[in-house]
C-alpha cells in the first residue's frame, strides 16, 4: 500500500476489515483453510464484490512477502475455493427518467427543510449534494474532483472549469453548460465569501473540503426507488448520455480524463433503448431511399444485401 495511491483510503478500510478477522497473526501462520473461512463468513455481512476486493488485497499482501523472502506460498493464490465470487451485474449508470427521479427527490428534501430555520444545518447539505449531483452529471467529475474544487478554477467567461489536481496528475479543463452554470450560480451566492465551492467545517470552525455526500447521496437515491448505485456512477451517466447524445470517444477521453481509450470504453455504456433504436439508423446501410418513378426509368435497378 502507498500513502500516495488515491485509493489509499478504501485500502485501509478494507485492511481494517483483514485485520478484525485475522487479529494479530502472522501471514506465515495463516493458512490456506483460514482465508477459506474468511471469505465465508464476510459473505454473510457483505457483498461478494467486497469480498472480492478483500481477498485480493490479502493476497497482494502475501506476495509482497513472497517477494521479500518471508513465505514460500500463497494461501489465497487462486484454485479450489478460493476463485473469485461472480459478482451480481449492475447498470453503472442512470436513464434519463431516473435521473430526473434522483433530481426531483434531492430537491424535495430541500424544500422540506427550507420552512424550518432549525433545519438550516440540514437545507445547507441537501443544497450542496444537488449542486454536487449536477456537476457530476454534466461533467464527469470525480467526486473528490468536485468536493475539492475551488471558485478560483471557475471561468465565468470561458465557462469552463480547470482542474489542476486530478487522479492521473496531469490538469484538464472541462466546458460549463448552460444547466450547470446556472446551478453554480445559484450556489455561489449561498457561499459568498468562501474559496471553496462545498465548504465543510472542522470542530474549530475552520473551513475544510467537504468530507463527503454520502450520506445524503444514499438518501436521495431511496427516495427515488434507485438501488445498487454509487456517487462514482454518476460519471458512467455522463459518459453513456453524452456517447449517446452523437458525442465523440476521443473528445470523451480528453474530458474524462483518461489516458487509455478503453478505460473510455468501459465508462460509456449504452443503454439497450439506445441500442434498440439504432435498428433505424442500421436500415439506412443497406435500405436505398425511396427513387422517384421518373429516375427508375432511366437508371439501372441496384442489387442490396437482404
């Protein structure tokens, strides 16, 4: 593990969980029976894609100290028992009427906490996750891109955003639609006077990042009857509703900010309503336009594939 990686923090996290069922021994004490009943008893509490994970960084663990000299084996190398668990498939991304259900909830709750002036602390945070849930969904940001985000990134004249400090290390400047600079707007006069664009306080009172949305997110997405769904799939309906709102693959990339055109490919998904009216567009190839009787007369019929 690095400090440096972004997914340190999801790292330690499930090294927590390692460590609340292997306890202090050794890696040269566990064996190969024990994993088995570790990935057996986390498949009662969590998802198998958890245990997937957890499993696969134990196992990263034993071959750094395979290659320090420290074990021989690997007791959670793969085999009998211990292949990876088939996740349950999920759509990675929202159609357009479910996000329009995600939007009408997270707005519902703002309007429910906008009569009460005690309620104040909680209209703050459902203002800040609608704005949060906006740029992600018309831009592709990363949620910490977004919670990390300062006004001084934000071009009002060009409408665009920079951001400087992203997962690739390399900056990359996104255009502002006409919805979301409308939206960030409205936000900039609820924070005034702050560098952020989500502030969050410490204990002190200072301002800080915004620590998170997921809370709220997770309520929001009850609310509209969606399930299965993550903050990060926000950036997948980006990707799929731009891919099938006629947008390029190669200026996708350059947005998403990937260096790899099949990391791309994996974010656009396309939605089977999408593929299914294609069949139209599919016609036309091998489907001549209608020929006026006038021109039949003095052409020569053309042979199609049937």
């Amino acid at each position: 593990m690095s400090i440096h990686k972004k997914s340190h923090d999801r790292e330690t996290w499930l090294r927590k969980d390692l460590t609340d069922f292997f306890g202090t021994s050794k890696l040269c004490k566990i064996e190969r029976s024990r994993v088995l009943e570790f990935r057996i008893a986390r498949l009662k509490s969590v998802s198998k894609a958890t245990v997937n994970r957890e499993v696969s960084l134990l196992r990263h663990m034993f071959n750094v100290a395979i290659d320090q000299n420290f074990l021989g084996v690997n007791p959670a190398r793969g085999g009998i028992g211990m292949k990876a668990l088939k996740e349950q498939p999920r759509e990675p991304y929202l159609e357009m009427v479910e996000v329009d259900s995600l939007l009408t909830a997270i707005q519902a709750r703002i309007l429910k906490n906008s009569s009460d002036p005690l309620k104040t602390p909680a209209l703050k945070s459902w203002q800040f996750l609608h704005t949060a849930v906006v740029m992600a969904l018309h831009t592709g940001m990363r949620k910490g891109e977004i919670l990390g985000l300062t006004w001084e990134h934000i071009s009002w004249e060009r409408k665009t955003v920079l951001l400087a400090d992203t997962k690739n290390g390399e900056s990359r400047r996104l255009p502002i639609d006409a919805i979301l600079l409308r939206e960030l707007s409205d936000h900039r006069t609820r924070v005034k006077n702050e560098v952020l664009v989500l502030p969050s306080y410490d204990r002190n009172g200072k301002v800080v990042p915004r620590n998170d949305v997921n809370g709220s997110f997770e309520k929001a997405l009850s609310d509209a009857g969606s399930a299965n769904f993550r903050f990060h799939d926000l950036r997948h309906t980006f990707a799929s509703q731009y891919m099938m709102s006629a947008g390029q693959l190669c200026t996708l990339s350059k947005i998403l900010g990937h260096k790899d055109l099949r990391m791309t490919q994996r974010y656009a998904k396309l939605s089977s309503q999408f593929i299914d009216g294609e069949r139209d567009r599919m016609d036309t190839i091998w489907t001549p336009a209608p020929i006026s009787d006038s021109a039949t007369s003095s052409q020569t019929p053309t042979k199609h594939v049937q």
